[in-house]
C-alpha cells in the first residue's frame, strides 16, 4: 500500500446512487440523494426534518486549495494524508459544541464515516461571514498600503503586523457573484459593508432584516465558543470564516443555520499561544501551507495577484511539490485536529472503498 493510496484525491465518481449531477467543490463533493432514499432514510433514521426534505451525501477529499488552485505532490500524491478526516473531526466537534451550547444547528444529519456527511439541503446566505481578532494577512497588506476602511468599519493608526485588534471585526464578503446590488461590484470575493447586507438583505437571501442581526450574533458567539475553547489548549484563534444557510426542520419551521465547516485549519488562522508570546508565529492551519509556497516560488506575486490567474493555475499544475511539504502540513492538520477533538484521526488504508462499503450496507445507497 503506497502513501498516494492512502489519499482520497477524487471523491466525484463514487457509485453513489443519484439523479443528478455531483457538484465538486475545491475540497468537498456533492451527492444529491433521489427523493425516494432521502424518504426511505428519513423514515429509517428519524432525521428532524420534513418527510419530503432533500437530502445529499457530502464527501470530503484530502485534496488541498490554497490561492485558487489545487496543489499536488511527488511520488503520485494528489492530496495530503489525513487532512479531509481532520478538517471533518474539527467541525464535528465544533457544531456538536454549538448545539450543546444552545447557537443553532448546522446542515449535518449523521456522519456515516469520517469522510462523509449526510445533510440536508439549505438555502444558503450569500455571504462570507469572516470575523478578525488579529491584523495578519490580507487585512495587514491593505493597512500597509495605507487603508484604514474595512467593511465599513474605520480602524485606528499605528496598528503592528499579527497584533490583536481593539474588539473583534465583522468583515463579510460576497459569496459568489451577485447583480444588482447598489455599491456592490458585480465579482466573488469583495468586501461588502452591514449597510450593503441591511439595505438589500433579500438579495443575499436572508429572509428578513432581523436575520441579519440573528447571523452576526452566531458569528459573534460561535467565535468566542472556539476561541475559548482553543485557549484552553494554549492556542489563539486569529481569524475565520463561517457560511450560514436556512433550513427547515419536521415541522416545516425555517431556521438559520451553520452551515459548511467551521473554525477548522482551512477556513481559520490558529497560532500556537507559547510561540505568540515570544514574539514568533508558529501556523497551526492551512496560512502555515500559503506561507511555504510564498517561500517556495521565486515570484511571489504570481499568488498574491489577482491579474496573474493564467500563471498561477500553470503553477500549480505544473509544480509537484516534495512529498515531505505535504507530510509536513499532514501533521500539522492531525495534530491540531487531535488537539481538538481529544480523539485520534482515523487514517484510512483505502478510503474510497470504505465509503463505498458503508454506504452499500448501512446505508443502502449503492448499488
């Protein structure tokens, strides 16, 4: 059994029974159940949803994104080993903390493997919702440059690199490309302001001006459950982005929720506290893989600039990168998942065949 085997590097083209086309993301694939197993399972498990709620098989790759582009290894090694169990052991533990500390639910129903979510469908909120304790990366290169105006939200002089901000900032942006939006740049990924999301709240899908106070409350609380909770294990939780979506529960009543993953190594700057207060960074997710390929490559720009996309996606392709760099971002991602969730990471000989074995005969969803 070779490392490459270890790695779930494709996850579009399981047998899982479907009548629709999966969507793969950068990390994440989707399987949209028939109408008939999202009734049967329901029925069989007792989800707390609507008999009629569509339900999908998410699973998670070990393939990994950093500036727009999936990065691959020497050696056949398409994705890091262990990295999607981690990132999905990460969120578990925290939307079972969030629910236990009465914030709101998230889109899971179970957890079939490590690997594998089941969820129900959700209208997602068109936002991401990224909160700020600390100036550090894209934010601290535009303080740099002299702006001083995030989000709408004016920030004071003499800030330092990696410092803690005065009070947490809420600094959304678009997800996707939305039209229509007065002030609002026609593009994914640009800073909006709460003015922008209040004024046209129905345009980035919420369903009354309310929930937008009812969104910054989650965000606001989920990022102080997790950041206590990593202060705990001496960790500092910098910077993260959360995704909220509605669904609707048994009784048909709509409810926001958390959605995607939350406060893992991807989605989240987490810094070692010891080595922070000796004035050293030390990366305990994905900024620490970002900072190494800035290393790696004699042009930096190419990553940092927007306008260098073609090259960028040629390097990416064209660059396998030491097996020892993704060994190296492998235990970074189980250490801190381990460190979490107080469990082991569950390493897979053959994940693909895993899943597909579960889901056959517990789940009856292939065939």
């Amino acid at each position: 059994m070779s490392l490459a085997d270890t790695v779930l590097a494709t996850n579009d083209d399981l047998p899982i029974r479907t009548d629709k086309p999966v969507h793969s993301g950068k990390v994440r694939s989707v399987y949209w159940l028939t109408e008939e197993d999202s009734r049967r399972l329901i029925a069989e498990k007792g989800y707390d949803v609507r008999a009629d709620a569509p339900l999908a098989i998410m699973v998670i790759s070990d393939r990994i994104s950093a500036f727009d582009c999936i990065w691959q290894g020497e050696d056949g090694l398409k994705g890091v080993p262990g990295k999607g169990a981690a990132l999905n052991a990460v969120s578990n533990h925290w939307f079972k903390l969030f629910k236990q500390q009465g914030l709101a639910d998230s889109h899971i129903l179970d957890i079939p493997h490590p690997f594998v979510w089941i969820v129900q469908k959700a209208k997602p909120v068109k936002i991401e919702a990224i909160c700020r304790q600390y100036i550090t990366g894209s934010m601290w290169r535009a303080y740099q440059k002299g702006e001083r105006n995030f989000c709408g939200i004016q920030l004071p002089e003499g800030l330092q690199k990696d410092q803690k901000l005065p009070e947490l900032l809420m600094t959304p942006s678009t997800k996707g490309i939305l039209t229509g939006i007065p002030g609002v740049p026609e593009q994914d990924d640009v800073n909006i302001t709460r003015e922008n999301i209040t004024d046209n709240f129905a345009a980035f899908n919420f369903s009354s001006t309310n929930d937008v106070a009812l969104y910054e409350k989650l965000l606001k609380e989920g990022f102080a459950v997790i950041s206590e909770a990593l202060a705990k294990l001496d960790q500092i939780f910098v910077d993260t982005k959360f995704e909220f979506g509605y669904v609707e529960d048994a009784s048909g009543q709509e409810k926001l929720i958390y959605m995607d993953e939350v406060g893992t190594p991807d989605s989240s700057r987490i810094w070692d506290g010891a080595a922070y207060r000796n004035g050293k960074i030390v990366e305990n997710s994905k900024e620490g893989f970002r900072q190494l390929l800035l290393n790696h490559f004699p042009d930096p720009d190419i990553l940092l600039n927007k306008d260098r996309m073609t090259e960028r996606t040629a390097l990416a392709q064209n660059n396998a990168l030491p097996v020892e760099v993704l060994m190296q971002v492998s235990k970074t991602y189980i250490d801190i998942a381990e460190k979490i969730s107080g469990e082991k990471v569950h390493l897979s000989d053959n994940p693909k065949a895993e899943i597909i074995e579960i889901l056959r005969t517990q789940y009856g969803l292939v065939d």
